[in-house]
C-alpha cells in the first residue's frame, strides 16, 4: 500500500527526469499529482495511466498524418 503513493523524487525516478523538472511539471498540471501539505504527492496507477495516454498520443499523432 505504501508503494501506491510516490514522492517527487521517486516520480522523477520512475519517469528518468531530474527532480526539479519534475516539480514543475506537477505545479504546472502536465503530470497527475496533489499537494499534501507542501509535498507533492503521486498515486502510481495515475502516473502508469499518464505514461500509457502520452504514448499512444505520440504513436497516434505520427500514424494518422
């Protein structure tokens, strides 16, 4: 169950970026995450469904033009 919620750092980990690009992708809302106190917070299904969406957006958007 503790796996189920990721860090910043281990967002940053998962998706091989620093962590200081990772927190701006979260301030920005590119990347599913919510503020738990001052602390980013992300569930790892969300990041899993994120990663699959971008994929098949770029295999979709090379395909089809």
């Amino acid at each position: 169950m503790a796996d189920d919620i990721l860090t910043i750092r281990e967002v940053a980990e998962l998706l091989k970026i620093n962590e200081k690009t990772a927190y701006k992708l979260a301030s920005a809302g590119k990347i599913p995450g919510f503020k738990v106190g001052g602390s980013w917070r992300f569930e790892r299904q969300e990041i899993a469904r994120w990663i699959k969406r971008k994929v098949e957006e770029q295999q979709g958007g090379n395909g089809d033009a």
